[in-house]
C-alpha cells in the first residue's frame, strides 16, 4: 500500500482557515504528549508557554518586539517568494542594511547633530539592503546565476564586513579593544513607542509594510504581475511583463525591508554595532512567510507565533525547568503541522493498494 | 581571597557612578538565583562549568535557595531572557558571557533591588557586579607543557574570537612555551564560534594537518582535543575536565571553578552583605584549576607542577616584563615588574615570535 497524492480541485475556503487552527491543535497536543511523557504537567505547560505570555502586557510588548524584524523581512520575502524567485539572503540584506543605517550614526557621534540623523539612517539602511538585494538579483538576471546560491552566499560577506568593522574600524575606542562601536547617541536611537516599554516605532514600521503590501498585492498592476510571474511565468511574458524588471523590483523590495529592519534592531534594541545583530531573523523570516502564506495578514499573525515560541520556550525553562531542547523541537512540530494541514487542504491522500497503480 | 579592583579607573567613564552605599540589604532566608548561559549545558565547556557552579549552590543552601537557569541564549537577543529573570522573583541574577554586558547593565537598571554579576565584563553600577578568572595564568603552564611536548616545534592554537582574552591566552601560552623551548612555533586559527563542535574540530584538523602536534583552545566544546586524540597528538582540556573525551590526548585541562564563588555570593545575598564589586581570581583563589598532569615524562610534570606553585605563590607572573611586541619594541611596563591587569584585560598584541597578525 502507498499513499497517493492528488490536487483538490475546489478548494474550501473554510477548510483553508480552518487548518492552520487544526494544525496549533495537533501540535499542542503531540508537545502536551511529549511532556507528559517526561512527568510533567502538559496544562501548566500549556499555561506558561501560551497564556501566560498572552495575558501579560510586559510579555505582549516583548512579543511584538521580537516580532518586528521577523514581519519586516517576511513581508519583503514575500514579494519575492510569491514571483518564484528565491531571495535566501535576506539575513544578509538586514546585515548591510544595519552597515549602511550605522554607519551615519557613528559618524554623527559625539556631534550635537539633530533630528536629522534617525530619518536619513533608516533610509541608508533601506538603501543598503535593497543594494545587497539587488546583486543576486543582477547576477541572475544578466548571467543566469542561481539566485538560491548567490543570496544565500552573501550572507556570509556581509556577516564578515560587519566582523570586520566592528573589530576594526568602528572599535569603541574605549572599549578595552572588545569588538563593539560606541554605544549610538540619543539622536541615532530608535525611540521607544511608550515611555519605559521595549516597543520602538519599527513595530509601526513593520505594520504599515504589511498595509501597504496588502493594497500593493490586491489592488494594483504590480502585485497582479507579481502573481502572474510565479504562477504562469510564460504568459506574464506574453502580458508584456518584464521577468528582469520583475526580478529587479523584488529584490530590491526585499532586500530594502531587511535592511530596514537590520537598523531597527541595532538603532531601537541592540544601541551599538557588535558581531553579532541578529538571532537569525533572516533565515527565521523564511518560514514565517510560509506559516503566513506569503498573505500580509498571515505574515503578521505568524511572526507573533513564532516571536511566541521563543518567550513561551524562555518561560518554559525559567519557570518549569523545560530544556530548551523541548521548544525548538516544539516549533518543528509546529511547522510541520501547518504544512502538513496545507497539504492536506490542498491534495487528496489516497491510499492505492499494490499493483492498483500505473 | 580574591583579587579586586580590576578597572577602577579606566572604567570610571563607562560606569555608572557607584552611588553612595547603594541598596542596603537585608538579610533573607529564602531566595532564588538566575543564570543566563551563552551556550548549552552540555557544551561540557564554558556553560556547563558555570551549569556546576549552579549546581554547587543548590547544594550548599537546601531549601534555602533555588536555582533556575535558561540556556543557548543569543547575545543580540539576551535581554528579554534577563528581564524575565528578573520578573519572576530572582534576587541574584549571573549573566556568563560577554556579550550581556549591555542588556544585563540595562536591566540591572531598571530592577534596582535585585542583585546582578556579569561575567568577563567592565560595566559596573550599585546592584551590577563583574567577575572573571585570570586563565592566562593557566595557559603559561599549558604553553610550557606544549613547548616541551612537542616534536615538529609547532604547537597550536584554536581560538574563539580575537578578543583580549583569547589574545592574552595565546600570549600567555606562547611565552610559556618559549620559556623552555626558543625555536617554537605557534599556528593559530579562529573558530569564529564560542561552542560549533564541527567548526572546532575543522578548525583543530586544519592545524593538525600543518604538522601541528599539541594543541590548544580557547573554544567550549571538546572537539579540538577529540581530533588531536584521533590523530594520536595532544590537546589540553578547556573549562571543564576533558579526559573522558581523549584519555590518551589530554594532558591536563584548564578549569574554570565557578562553584566556590557563586555559592559566597549567594551567601552574601543571603546575609544581606552583597556588595557591587569585580572579581579576578587565579589559581590562588581556586576560580583556574589545574587537573593532574597526565600522558607526560615525569620532568615534564615537575616542572609543569613548579611552574603551578610558582604563580599561585605570587614568584612568577606570566606577564612579567619585559614583554616584547611583535614589532621587536618593548611594552610599556604599567604595572608593577609585570603588565598591569589594565594591559591584560585589554591586550591587544601578539608578542614576538608570533607570526600570525590579530585579525582586523
């Protein structure tokens, strides 16, 4: 017997929201199982990893703290993810669009320079990015360059640029020669949102790229096009769409939200260049536009799931003593579970019997 | 017991102001204490010697403290894992890697009651302590070890980060090693990585393969000294013992002993005498452990074992000047007959005879 697999011709709207919710269930119960196996309490579990994170406002601001650099990536992915084009660089788009945005920053320390500096640093940083986007995105288009490989390979040049000035040229000096710059005057510092909270305005950042991609994807030419070139590439040729203007554009798109990002997390959180910016954010932005479905709205709620699997993991640790083994295994399961319910919705699983086949 | 007072000056513009007796504590018969590993428990390195340290305190205090402790946390994204520390009724709260020193002075801040200690750093305030191990003391012994071990004249070195640190390390380890060996050679390499067992081990295969036959690190896991085992070389265990890993490699490890200093602190917290201060203990304090010199001549252990009481007795300082730079020019002598633990914690050169640069 062999599983047989084959596309649904109507698909059920509601089977379709349905399944993500079916998908959380499963994979509660399959973790709930896991910890009961290991002698503890799979509700307390449940409550420390789900409740109380969402029934504290200091959890819920660290929850869209950490979701603001995961939605502004996803969101750029996904213009690139929905046109069939394969931007796996995006954790180095968000390195050299913290390079560029920094960059002003540390040349305006110590200087009474004003108000200026913010706006003009996310800028560069947006710049910054959607360059770094724009060379896998040139290399394929005039010389056929797997795109996979070349964004997915920059990541490493840009992490090695910012390894490289953080130990050299932008050491603080007074650092006792640790790689980090000076910590960024007031004026190059991404303001909190409330006073004493961790929310700073990338979160209004990141939800007004969600809107404006909402009204981009639904209701212009652009996301029209966007849609024809992954789906049907021949006929956004016949349609007179450009597959190299369109591959410039998404990139560019992409690679300017990741940068925007990058600066948002050293300017708003991190206050200084250090080796290290990010917790793979880059790469963790992958699968929150797939758990989204590449849908702006989808994006949103992922990155708010996942920024929740990693306080729920923290709170499961510090206060049940879970291992830290448990949530990363847990947010498998979870991805597993949402593709899995996907498939389901989208395919017909027949089971054929030896010999009934082709 | 142990040695203070490590930036006092230098560090004046970075820290915060020490206010004037600061919190006065009370006495308290319960409390909780918080760690904040940089790596897994089971690196059997870095985290898993503070994971002991832990331990030990549970041990000390039954029913009187208890321990919680959150693993593999990033240092870009640690301070949320602190603050929620913090949050959840911990009154001492240890930060062990580096990289915290901005999120946990932040956070030290904003909870002025609650205790704080970061480890390796120079950022102090009223209720945020520092505390690091000097573990160049135990690296001279190693480097003089390694420079009568070995049988090419070329000795290795896998490093983490060119951090001062690790630099001082591999100074220390090198000048041990030309002190009973002048045509040595040293190969370093760096992982870029505190704890990836297969960057280490790739890291340590790469030196081997230069004809490198004992080598060292300054990396957490024991993947270094595994592969020098299986190419029948040596290797010195890093922060925990590492002889289950490579019996017949392993010639003594360097440990960090955390365990005597987190239980007095605990205790003072618990005494209500807990003070901001910065600890640097060596191997007179007990915080660097030497284990039994083993898979070496017996001259080789004597001298290794002199060499041992030497320092801890205070006779011999693995910085002692002169020291020479790379560029044939002496350094500047700033402390007394030997580098100044300014210079140390901030070392930023490799001395001579050293044919690698710093990378920059």
């Amino acid at each position: 017997m062999r599983f047989e697999l084959t596309p649904r011709t109507n698909i059920s709207p509601v089977m379709r929201a349905v399944a993500p919710v079916v998908a959380f269930i499963t994979a509660f119960l399959i973790a709930g199982f896991v910890i009961w196996l290991m002698g503890r309490s799979p509700i307390a579990a449940f409550d420390v990893y789900v409740l109380q994170p969402l029934s504290d406002p200091w959890s819920l601001q660290e929850l869209v703290v950490k979701a603001t650099p995961l939605a502004l990536i996803a969101i750029g992915l996904s213009y690139c993810f929905r046109a069939n084009l394969w931007n796996i660089g995006a954790e180095g788009q968000y390195t050299m669009g913290a390079i560029f945005g920094s960059w002003l920053a540390l040349n305006t320390h110590g200087t009474d320079a004003g108000l200026w500096v913010l706006p003009l640093m996310l800028l560069l940083s947006i710049l910054g990015g959607a360059l770094y986007g724009l060379i896998p995105a040139f290399l394929k288009t005039r010389f056929g360059v797997n795109e996979i490989l070349t964004s997915l390979m920059l990541v490493y040049v840009a992490q090695q640029i910012l390894d490289y000035l953080a130990r050299g040229p932008w050491r603080d000096p007074k650092g006792f020669n640790f790689p980090q710059s000076v910590t960024f005057d007031p004026a190059a510092t991404l303001p909190s949102i409330l006073e004493e909270s961790r929310v700073h305005y990338g979160a209004i950042f990141a939800l007004v790229a969600i809107l404006v991609t909402a009204v981009i994807l639904g209701r212009t030419l652009f996301g029209y096009r966007l849609k024809l070139t992954g789906d049907a590439p021949r006929a956004a040729q016949f349609a007179g769409f450009s597959a190299r203007s369109t591959t410039l554009a998404v990139f560019a798109i992409s690679g300017g939200l990741a940068g925007l990002a990058g600066i948002v997390e050293v300017s708003g959180q991190i206050g200084q260049i250090q080796p290290s910016i990010s917790n793979n954010y880059g790469f963790t932005a992958i699968t929150v536009a797939f758990l989204g479905r590449l849908n702006p709205v989808g994006i949103l709620i992922a990155s708010l799931v996942v920024a929740l699997t990693f306080i729920g993991g923290e709170n499961a640790q510090i206060l049940l003593k879970l291992p830290l083994d448990l949530t990363q295994a847990f947010q498998g399961i979870l991805l597993m579970c949402v593709l899995a319910a996907d498939a389901m919705v989208s395919y017909r699983i027949r089971f054929a019997t030896r010999g009934g086949g082709k | 017991m142990f040695s203070g007072k490590v930036f006092g000056a230098l560090a004046g513009a970075a820290v915060l102001a020490l206010s004037a007796g600061g919190a006065v504590a009370q006495p308290k018969d319960k409390i909780k204490v918080g760690f904040i590993y940089v790596g897994p428990v089971g690196d059997h390195g870095w985290s898993y010697q503070h994971d002991q340290g832990r331990q030990a305190i549970e041990k000390a205090f039954p029913g009187k403290v208890t321990t919680t402790f959150v693993e593999s946390v990033p240092e870009a994204d640690s301070e949320r894992a602190i603050e929620q520390l913090a949050r959840t009724g911990h009154d001492l709260i240890f930060t062990t890697s580096f990289g915290f020193m901005e999120p946990t002075l932040k956070v030290a801040k904003k909870y002025p009651n609650i205790k704080f200690e970061h480890a390796t750093g120079f950022k102090r305030a009223p209720n945020l302590a520092t505390y690091a191990a000097k573990f160049h003391e135990g690296r001279y012994i190693i480097g003089q070890i390694a420079g009568k071990m070995t049988k090419t004249d070329t000795i290795g070195y896998v490093g983490a980060f060119p951090i001062p640190e690790v630099i001082a390390g591999i100074n220390a380890f090198y000048l041990g090693a030309q002190s009973v060996n002048p045509d040595v050679k040293i190969k370093i390499v760096f992982a870029n990585t505190w704890y990836d067992p297969a960057k280490e081990g790739d890291a340590a295969k790469a030196l081997l393969d230069q004809g490198v036959d004992v080598l060292a690190q300054h990396t957490d896991s024991p993947a270094p000294i595994q592969a020098a085992e299986a190419r029948g070389k040596f290797g010195f265990g890093q922060a925990s013992d590492m002889e289950r890993f490579a019996p017949k490699a392993q010639l003594t490890a360097i440990v960090d002993n955390w365990s005597d200093y987190y239980v007095a602190r605990t205790k003072a917290v618990l005494d209500g005498t807990w003070k901001s201060e910065d600890t640097w203990g060596g191997l007179d304090s007990k915080m660097v452990v030497m284990t039994p010199y083993k898979n070496m001549p017996d001259d080789v252990k004597k001298l290794a074992e002199e060499t041992e009481a030497a320092i801890r007795s205070g006779k011999l300082n693995p910085f002692k000047c002169p020291i020479i730079g790379q560029d044939g020019k002496e350094i500047e002598c700033k402390g007394n007959g030997a580098l100044s633990d300014e210079q140390v914690l901030g070392m930023n050169f490799y001395v001579k005879g050293i044919e690698d640069k710093i990378p920059q």
